[in-house]
C-alpha cells in the first residue's frame, strides 16, 4: 500500500492527528490556563476542515473495505462544516465554571465521533459500516451527560446509550441476516448476488429500524425529545445536525447501491415510513414550549421530508438529499445558535420566554425568524430549494399523493414556527430577556450560517455541482 493511496483517508487521518496533537496540548496546558485550549481548537479544527477540501480521485483500500469518492468527500465535507460552526457556538458555554475543567474532553469526545462517522460513510462492507455507527455513538453518549452538575444531561446520556445498544442488536441482526442470505458483507458482492425473498425482507426492516434510530424515523424517535432536552444545547445541536445527517447519508448510499435492485421491496416501507415521520412529528411539536424539545420534534419532521429525495432513487433523489443536508446545516445549527446564545445569557429554554425578544435583541431575533423560514420552506432561503429538490424528486417518480401530503406537513409546520416569531415579535413580557451582546465566536458562527442560508439558495450552481457528483458515484 503507497503512501498515495493513504490519501484516500486524508480525513480519518487528520482528525486522527488533530486528536493526538489536543492531547499533547492538554497535557502542556496548566489548569489554570485551561481556557485556551477553545480557541486553540477551534482553529486546529478549521485547519481540519480546510484540509479536507483539497481534492482527491478516490479510490479504495483494505480489499474494498474502505471506499473514498468526491461524493463521500463532499458529505465528510459538509460534516466538518457543520462542526466548525458547532465549535464556534460552544466557546461561550465552554467557558464557563462548571466545564472549564473538561473543555479538552468535549473536543476529543467530538472529534472521536466524526471519525466514526467518516468511516461509516466510507464504508464498502458492512463491518466497517458498523464498527464506524458504533465508534461514532459510544462517544455521543457522554456528550449527552457533559453537564454533570444537571441530573437531566445524566439521564439524556443514560437514555441514549441504552436506545444506542438497543438499535445497534436490532441492526447487527438484519445485517446477519442479509449475510446469511448473500454469503458476503461486501457491499459491491451484495448488490449483485441480492433478490427479493422473505429472508431479504426481515432482514431488511431490522436494517432500516436500526438506521430509523440513528434519522429519528417515526416510531423510532421516542428518545429523540428526553435526549435533547437534557443534553446541553451545543450536544442537542451536534445530535440534531451531524449525527443525523451522517446516518442520512451512508442510509441513502446503502439504499441507492446495495439495495438497488429491490427498490420495488423496499419502496412501500420508505414512503409509510415518511408520512408517519412527517405527520406524528409535526403533530408533537405543536404541543411544546421547551424549545429543545420543540426542535427536536421539527428535526424528525425535517427527516420525514428527507425520505422523499430516497423515494426517487435516482441522481436526482441522491443530489436531493446531500442538497437538504446541506441547506439544513445552516438552517438548524442558526436556530440552534440562537437558543444557545440565549440560554448562556438568562437560562431561558422556553418559547413563553421568548415573549418581547425582538425589542431587547433584534438581531437574534430575526436570525431565529430566518432560520425558522428556512426550517419551514418559505421562499426564498434555502430551506425552500431544499425542500423544493426533495418534491421534485419524489413527483419525479410518481408518488404526487406523498408530495401532496408533505405540502399539507409543511403547511402544519409553518404553523408552528409561526408560534416562536410571535412570541418574540407580536407578545409582550413583563421580564424579557435582558439585552445582551453574544461572544465573537458565537456571532461568526452566526454570520456563517446567515451566509450559508441565503448563499446556498441561491446558488444555484450548488445543486448543479452536487448532482454532477452524484451522477458520477452512482455511474
């Protein structure tokens, strides 16, 4: 194996070094210079990211085990992008007295996840798939319990590594069973040796009910409020975003090539599976007034919407769904960014308590009414194209009556978040929140996903380029 063909896992190694270079920090660091391993991480992390962009012609290792292509690259990508933003927005949180100690354990613990989850989405057979889903949990956990002052973050973390294992058996043992069926773990192997039968099918619903854990997938979300409501909201960020968006795209790589000839077995569980999703999430959110159960509910609705790019199993489907991840990178992590900076501030987690926001904090104001426009689809932020691509690719293969009832969803949808801007614009507080000015770091943060908001809508050169890749990948 040359040197060249280590290329390939350019980004696995570096966050590898990235890793070993913080411990090396930690160690030098004296205690009561703890504070500035933020910045020093923020920006190892930005160099982490910027390595990432350099291009590479793919290839593969280990026997196929490992497989790398522009289109894997650009999801590692989009990742990064979103974790850079997520270190950005934790500098205020991180700061603080109750977590000073620790601060170089939120980044290991972080960066040990996305190397999990480069793996999982590099993966050519199903054993690197899995051991990259189990590397990228494990750590999330003690993510969920970093607050270890509150017994709620104890309690998020307790749930989720407990929900986690029992996922991963219910996963392990469809993935057994479609080896049983195909003799192979091997992704390529399985796509040509596959067809339709019993054992296939069982097999294949342990798959996606495993995977439906890790997207949040009605009737597989239940964790899904308890966890971000007692994890820490830069945690509930990392949850909502990156891990779910990494389990989205190795989810739509293993259905558009290994399960590529089934599509007919497979389709008719993806589309109940979608307007559950869609319907019973929405449906939840608009009961709630903590807002990060409130989100939580909105990023399970967000993944309903998301399974109608997989219906279309085309390059269309693909670009779709990488386009949506992408659009929902800034969308959220700005709604996020948001809640954080004002849960720093005053405590306050709640959408009564964002009554008369608007006239001690305008600007969060309207950054919180942009991303939930975004988050809604409204014209013409990206989260419109984003959902706009997702419509067309599932209308793209005739299911007119699922994209009829994913418009009445973001109609309800619209509903909800209407119910956040009119707190913060139309109701009045006797006590609102005080006026405060956020941190450098969370106000670049925000400039960045403001930026991403309106730029990736309306480049449309964007799309262009992702499906030119995915069209590439699936060729």
């Amino acid at each position: 194996m040359s040197i060249e063909q280590f290329y390939f896992m350019r980004h696995e190694l570096v966050l590898t070094l990235a890793i070993i270079i913080l411990l090396i920090a930690e160690i030098a660091t004296s205690d009561k210079n703890k504070k500035k391993l933020i910045p020093f991480s923020i920006w190892l992390f930005g160099i982490v990211t910027i390595v990432g962009f350099i291009p590479s012609q793919g290839g593969e290792l280990f026997g196929g085990s490992y497989q790398s292509s522009a289109l894997t690259d650009l999801m590692k990508n989009i990742l990064n992008i979103g974790v850079f933003i997520i270190f950005l927005q934790a500098e205020g949180w991180l700061k603080r007295d109750e977590t000073a100690d620790r601060i170089s354990e939120y980044f290991l613990l972080t960066l040990a996840t996305l190397i999990g989850m480069n793996f999982m989405i590099s993966a050519g057979d199903f054993l690197i798939f899995y051991i990259g889903i189990e590397t990228a949990t494990i750590p999330i956990a003690g993510l969920a319990a970093f607050d270890k002052i509150r017994s709620r973050s104890a309690e998020a973390g307790i749930k989720l590594i407990l929900s986690s294992a029992l996922s991963s058996g219910v996963l392990l043992f469809g993935l057994s069973l479609i080896y049983g069926v195909t003799g192979s773990i091997y992704f390529t192997d399985i796509a040509q040796t596959i067809t339709s039968n019993s054992m296939v099918a069982l097999g294949f619903i342990f798959f996606v009910s495993g995977m439906g854990f890790k997207i949040s997938l009605v009737p597989f979300h239940f964790w899904t409020a308890d966890v971000y409501e007692g994890a820490p909201i830069n945690v509930t960020s990392y949850l909502s975003v990156i891990s779910k968006g990494a389990a989205s795209f190795i989810f739509v790589i293993i259905l558009f090539t290994v399960f590529k000839s089934i599509t007919e077995m497979w389709k008719p569980l993806i589309y109940t599976l979608a307007v559950f999703t869609m319907t019973i999430a929405n449906l939840f959110a608009l009961r709630q007034n903590n807002i990060k159960r409130f989100l939580a509910f909105s990023s399970i609705a967000q993944a309903g919407f998301l399974l109608l790019g997989i219906l279309g199993t085309s390059d269309l489907g693909m670009s779709s769904v990488v386009y949506f991840v992408l659009v929902y990178v800034f969308t959220n992590l700005g709604a996020f960014g948001v809640v954080e900076a004002i849960s720093n501030a005053s405590g306050v987690e709640t959408i009564d308590g964002y009554n008369g926001l608007y006239k001690t904090n305008p600007k969060l104001s309207l950054l919180m009414t942009l991303s939930l426009f975004s988050l809604a689809g409204i014209p013409p932020v990206a989260g419109f194209f984003g959902k706009f691509f997702l419509f067309t690719a599932a209308a793209s293969s005739g299911y007119f009556i699922l994209v009829l009832i994913a418009v009445l969803n973001a109609t309800i949808s619209l509903y909800y978040y209407l119910k956040v801007i009119r707190a913060m614009f139309i109701e009045k507080s006797e006590n609102p929140v005080a006026t405060f000015r956020s941190s450098n770091y969370m106000r670049v943060a925000l400039v960045i996903c403001v930026t991403g908001i309106f730029a990736v809508g309306f480049a449309s050169g964007i799309f262009e380029i992702i499906r030119e890749i995915s069209s590439a990948f699936l060729n």
